[in-house]
C-alpha cells in the first residue's frame, strides 16, 4: 500500500500479479498499473440538425463523457498511470481541444436541447481533466515534486503551447481565474515552456504575415520567406479572390486574433516575451494595411447570401477590438500596471510606453481605433500623476500626433482631448476622464444626461473643465469644513481660484479673498438655472399643421412620402387603370332611359307615376323667350331710339382743344366705331377662339402699318443643328448680331458711362 507523505514520483506500490498472486513492488508510474480502457476521438456536432446524426452525436459525446468521469474519479497514481501511459486519452482530449465550437461560432450549442446538454457535460469533463492534470499536489498525501511534475508534463506532451492556447480560447470566458493558475503553475513548474512560447511568437507573427499574403499585401522592411515567385504580380487580393477564400482569410483572422487576446489576457506575464520580438510594431502594421483592405472587400463584393455578409463583417470587426485590445494589453501589463504597483524601475516603464504610443503615430487608423477605446490622453494623466518629471515636449508632441491622426482619417472624437496639462493640475485629471469616459463610450455628445462641465483655469492660464459631479464634490468638501457659506458665494470663490478647494479654503480663513468676493454676500444662495422650454414647444414654422408635421400629428400619410424621384405608372398600368370610369359612372346614372309609359297595377291609382311625375316633359312648350328679356331694355315705345347714333359736339361748336384732340385721334375712333359696328352684328354664340386671335393680330398688324411701323424681320440666329451645316441666312444674322450686340441690354455700360464724366454728368 501506498506510504503517507511520499511524493508520487519516490512511491512504490505492493501488487499481487501472475496467476499465483504472487506480489511484486512496481514504481506508482509505471505502465502496467495502466488499466486497459480506449478513449475515442471526439467528433463536433452535426451541422445539420437531423434525427439520425443527432442522435449519433449524443452517443459518442456520451462515451467520452463517461470515459473522463470514470478517469476524474480514479486516485492519484491511477489517474496519472492512465495520463502518462494511455496515448488514446492524450488523442481523444487533443480532439477536442482542435475540434471543438468556439464562442463565435454558429454552431456553438447544438439546437437538440439534449445534444446541448450533452455537448455541456462533455466541455465541463475536458475542462475538469485538463486542471488535475496541472496540479502537482492535491493534497497533503497526493503530489508530485515539483520539479518531476514539470518533467513529466513536458517530456510526455501534457501540455504544450498550442493546447495552452485552446484553452483560454475555450474556456478563457468565465474560468480565467482559474486558467491563470493553471498556466502560471504550468510554467512555474517547467520554465522549458518560456522557450517553447519563445519559438512560438515567430510562428504567429508569421500568421499575419500569411495574411497579407493572401491580401497581395506585404509589410514595409518585411523579408519574405520564400523567394519571390515570377507569377506573384498577378496574384489575388481581397477583392479578387474568390468569396470561399475570402470568408476562410475573415474566419481564420478572427480566429487568430480571439486566440492571442484570450491567451495574453489569463497569462499576462507573456507580454514580455510576445514584446521581445516587436509583436506589437508589427500587429499595428498589419492592422493599418490588412483592415481597410478586407473591409473594402466586404462591403463592396456582391453576395448571395446577405446573412454571410454580416457575418464576415461582425467577425471583422470582432477581429479588429480584439487587436486594439491586445495592444492595450501590452501597454497595460508591460508600462502601466509596474507604474501603479510602485516598481523600482518606473522611469524605464514611463520610457516604454512612450516609445510604444510614439511608434503608433505612424499607423493613424489604428491609433485611432486604440484612442476611441482606450485614450491616450488618460495614460499621458496617469504618468504625469506618478512621475512627475516627466517631459512635457514629449507628451505635448504625442498628443498632439493623436489629434492629427483623428483628423488624417476624417473621424470627429466625441469629446476633445484635454492638452498635456502642467504637473500642479494633473491632480484632478484622471478623475475629469474617469467621469466623462463612458459618455464617449456610449457615442454621446452633450445631451440631456450628460454631465455640465464648468469651466476651470489652471496655473498656467489654461482653460479646463470641471464636471457636474466633480462640482458637487468640491462643494461637498468645502460645506464640511464651512457649512455656513453659500453654495453660490462657494461657486464664485471656485471660479476664481481655479476650483481649487484647498485655495479657496485656505483664503477664506486667513481672510485673503479678492476685493470682488468680499463684496459678495457669504450667505448667497446658488442661483438657480432656467430651464429652457422644449424645442418642439416652442419652435415655429410654416410647415407646422401640415400634412406631414409628424410632432402634431398621430397619423401622416405614408403613401404621399417616397425617397428620391417618385417611378410613375407604366403605360400598362395607365391603361388598366378604370378609376376614371367608375368616377364618372354615378355622374351618368342620372341621365337613364325616359319612362314613356308607367304601368299601374290594380289598387293604385297613379300610385307608380308620382316618382316621374317631377320629371314630365312637355315637347309642346315653346321656350324660345324664356332667356331672352323681350322689351327690358326699351326706353320707350320707339324702337328706333335703340338704334341711334351716339351724341357729339357739331365741329363748329368744338373749342380749339377738343378740335385738336378730335384731329389727333382719328383712326382710334375709327377703330372703336368698327368694334361697334361689329358688335351690332354679334350674336350671342360663341366663336371659334383661333378665329379671333387671327383678326386681331390682323388688325394690330394694320395698325402698325398705318402709323409707319415695320416688323423685325426673321431672325436665323438659330441655325440647324451642328453637323448639318448652316444657311447663309443664318451666318449673316449670326454676324449681324456680334456687330450690334451692344446696342441693347447692359453690354455698353462702361462707355455710356465714360460718355456722362466727360459730359460731367457724374464727379469723378
């Protein structure tokens, strides 16, 4: 039997063996205390939700499921007999780790409830077999020596550096603690496992570099693997490629970046190794080259199937925070987070994180993204608080390239950035950013809940801000100390001090404020802001009551709203449409046949005829004078008084003026003479319109011509249509035209008007 106390490696144990029973002494290691049990390969979940493959899915997960509870419920030298000498388990829990759905994908859960379940006890089973297997000691009777336990996870494959990276994949989610002190464990144990990650980093830089490859990119100063094929010219980008490569190129970068950020976000001490080989210079590359690339393509490609489209773009853009995110990883781990636990060496964090952001100035959309999710601004604050001698050109000069790269890609920040402010007003400016950070996360700007800044001026003249519940802090503080003053006297002595608590506290009791707050009451209260009314009440228009005023109207007529020019009927469709029959068809109801004869029945006399007795029609009525008023406009009992001529003055009676008058206008009185004459003539019908234009242009024309007028002759200025030549008609009108042009309209101002200052007409 097993001794207490005795690490496992130095255990041996006592077993009858053999057909006679005999007892032997084996190591606990040792492969015949194996028991014979085969581990199968895992299998992911059918894509396709049939009956018969769900259920062969349940069956083999449940194999596995129970083969890895009867190996979690074995003792401490069992279960690592079976660990190290059984190949089957090692492949059948490689298969899953390869295999497996990850958090992204479609198929995460299968839609079988019991398939899900299944899939849920058998992820929870892996999970629970992989953490014993990186614990060297269970308890006080059950371990390994440390330094056996790191040979024998790294000499038989235990653990190596693409499973640790499943994992935090799989289960980096709801387990990172957990998974933290695995890895560290894992590593601490067997430092062998730096060496291997040392070999790996390569390998994943290289995975960008394939990338770009497929996107006929390739990195500036970047040295190519493999020499430079004579057909590489033509090689496919991420517009040409075909849409099978492209959603493998979206799947496998998405895939990847999601890998690295779970793995440096549980095991952050892998920084420095992933730092070491400029991984994070040439993720920021990669990034500013490869993403406006493949968004280009996925946006612009005409897909079949638009739900595959906005996929790939949420796995992009998945791929793209997951990148902003692991660089800020860097900058976390590897120069902030030494700076916030007091490291010794603080100076040379500070210099690290400004080569870093110095070196993102370069890469401008990504620098952009970073400074959306993580501003620089709030790092600069952060250094200027724990170091205060740091130079200020340097950060005067990052902030400001941040500011340029904002500008260089045509994005608007939400909320300016504060300028690098001078070490006394750094006190406060991490907690200004702190409160205003997650209006600029949420893609507010001002509003109703936004907070109120005031305005603050430091001691170097620089105009900050303060926000509302910054404010309210300061007063709180100030009204501790001194709760009989005012809270506007309080405001005003903040304003003027730079909203500087201590300042204003300190003056108050020595009785050193300024002339303009002593004459201040102390005991003023805080003034109270006007609300201003809504502007939906207020605001005046002429549209307002219309149609279409949405804000005093429940209902608005959608069919009279399109976008862009409104299509029209077809001729089809005009020609279909009836709509003008059936308008007109209540209209000719009323003309129906005429009734010569209404039958009466027996009983009712005259009794069907009373309905057409309204409508009876005489044809021997004459109603020839019922318009016509005969003899209304008689004056007496003489006709001929009607038609008599006008009155006039004899010429011999006339007076000089109204002889000249008389002489002037004869051939207007003519004409109105003939006006009369002719509407002696006129009936009452109507004449034919064009009729009447034609006389009387043939009269104006006659009047023209009697008072010496002559017509404008034809003009050609027109001509035909280029290419068809023109007349010579119209080259002369054309010529005659530029030659006279300045008779009319305004061409000849500047000579009339030279004309009148010779003249003197205007002083010059």
């Amino acid at each position: 039997m097993a001794c207490a106390r005795v690490p496992l490696d130095e255990l041996h144990v006592t077993e009858p063996s053999g057909p006679m029973g005999r007892d032997r002494t084996l190591p606990a290691l040792h492969p015949e205390r194996m028991e014979d049990r085969s581990f199968v390969a895992y299998r992911p979940p059918p894509p396709e939700s049939s009956g018969a493959q769900l259920e062969e899915f349940i069956e083999h997960a449940q194999f596995i499921a129970d083969d890895l509870d009867w190996l979690l419920a074995l003792p401490h030298d069992k279960f690592w007999c079976q660990v190290v000498f059984d190949e089957s388990l090692q492949r059948c829990l490689d298969s899953y780790l390869r295999l497996a759905p990850r958090g992204l994908d479609p198929e995460a859960l299968p839609a079988s409830p019991a398939a899900a379940d299944m899939q849920r006890r058998l992820h929870r089973a892996a999970f629970m077999t992989f953490l014993r297997m990186a614990t060297h000691k269970e308890s006080k009777e059950n371990f390994i020596t440390p330094a056996v336990f790191g040979e024998i996870i790294y000499n038989n494959f235990l653990f190596d550096i693409p499973k640790i990276l499943d994992l935090c994949v799989l289960y980096g989610k709801g387990n990172s603690q957990l998974l933290h002190k695995m890895i560290e464990n894992i590593f601490t144990q067997q430092p062998g496992y730096y060496g291997d990650l040392e070999e790996a980093v390569p390998t994943i830089i290289q995975v960008l570099d394939t990338i770009l490859q497929k996107c006929g990119l390739q990195l500036e100063g970047a040295t190519a693997s493999e020499p430079l094929k004579l057909e590489a010219h033509g090689r496919s980008t991420a517009m040409t490629m075909t849409q099978k490569d492209l959603v493998d190129l979206v799947l496998y970068l998405c895939d990847s970046c999601t890998t690295i950020y779970s793995f440096l976000d549980i095991f952050p001490g892998a920084c420095l190794t992933f730092q070491s080989h400029g991984f994070l210079n040439r993720l920021a590359s990669f990034y500013e080259l490869a993403v406006p690339d493949i968004e280009k393509a996925i946006r612009k490609r005409n897909f079949d199937d638009k739900s595959l489209q906005e996929d790939l773009w949420r796995r992009l853009s998945h791929s793209c925070r997951k990148m902003v995110e692991i660089a800020h990883l860097f900058v976390l781990h590897t120069c902030l987070q030494p700076i916030l636990e007091g490291s010794e060496n603080v100076q040379s964090c500070v210099e690290d994180f400004l080569q870093i952001t110095t070196a993102f100035l370069q890469e401008k959309r990504f620098l952009v993204d970073y400074d959306e999710q993580f501003p620089v601004a709030d790092d600069v604050s952060l250094l200027q608080q724990a170091f205060p001698h740091l130079d200020e050109t340097r950060t005067s000069y990052l902030l400001q390239g941040v500011e340029s790269a904002w500008e260089g890609v045509g994005r608007k920040r939400l909320r300016p950035a504060p300028i690098a402010a001078a070490p006394q007003e750094v006190e406060r400016g991490g907690e200004e950013w702190a409160e205003t950070g997650e209006d600029r996360t949420n893609g507010v700007e001002g509003g109703a809940e936004a907070p109120v800044d005031a305005p603050r001026k430091g001691d170097n003249g620089a105009v900050c801000t303060v926000s509302a519940g910054e404010l309210e802090s300061l007063l709180s503080h100030i009204r501790d100390l001194l709760p009989d003053l005012g809270e506007g006297f309080l405001l005003a002595c903040l304003e003027e001090y730079g909203y500087d608590s201590e300042v204003v506290i300190n003056n108050i009791l020595e009785d050193r404020l300024a002339p303009a707050l002593d004459k201040l009451d102390r005991a003023m209260p805080r003034p109270v802001k006007e609300e201003l009314p809504p502007v939906l009440n207020s605001r005046s228009n002429v549209f307002d009551d219309d149609d279409f005023d949405v804000f005093n109207r429940d209902k608005v007529d959608m069919t009279r709203v399109w976008k862009g020019r409104r299509q029209g009927k077809s001729g089809r469709e005009l020609l279909d449409d009836k709509q003008h029959v059936e308008e007109q068809r209540a209209r000719y109801r009323t003309y129906e046949t005429v009734v010569d004869e209404v039958p009466v029945g027996p009983g009712e006399p005259g009794g069907g005829a009373t309905a057409y007795a309204t409508d009876d029609y005489d044809d021997e009525y004459d109603d020839t004078y019922d318009i016509n008023q005969v003899g209304a406009n008689d004056l007496d009992e003489d006709a001929d008084l009607l038609s008599r001529r006008p009155f006039t003055i004899p010429q011999v009676l006339r007076t000089g003026r109204q002889a000249q008058g008389r002489q002037e206008e004869p051939e207007e009185e003519e004409e109105e003479e003939d006006e009369k004459a002719d509407a002696l003539k006129r009936d009452q019908f109507v004449q034919d319109p064009a009729m009447l234009r034609e006389r009387a242009e043939a009269r104006r024309a006659a009047m023209q011509s009697r008072r010496g007028h002559r017509p404008d002759p034809a003009s050609h200025v027109a001509g035909k249509p280029r290419g068809q030549g023109q007349t010579q008609e119209t080259a002369l009108d054309r010529r005659r035209k530029e030659a006279h042009k300045s008779r009319g309209a305004n061409h000849s101002r500047r000579a009339m008007a030279d004309r009148k200052r010779n003249k003197g007409m205007i002083p010059s």
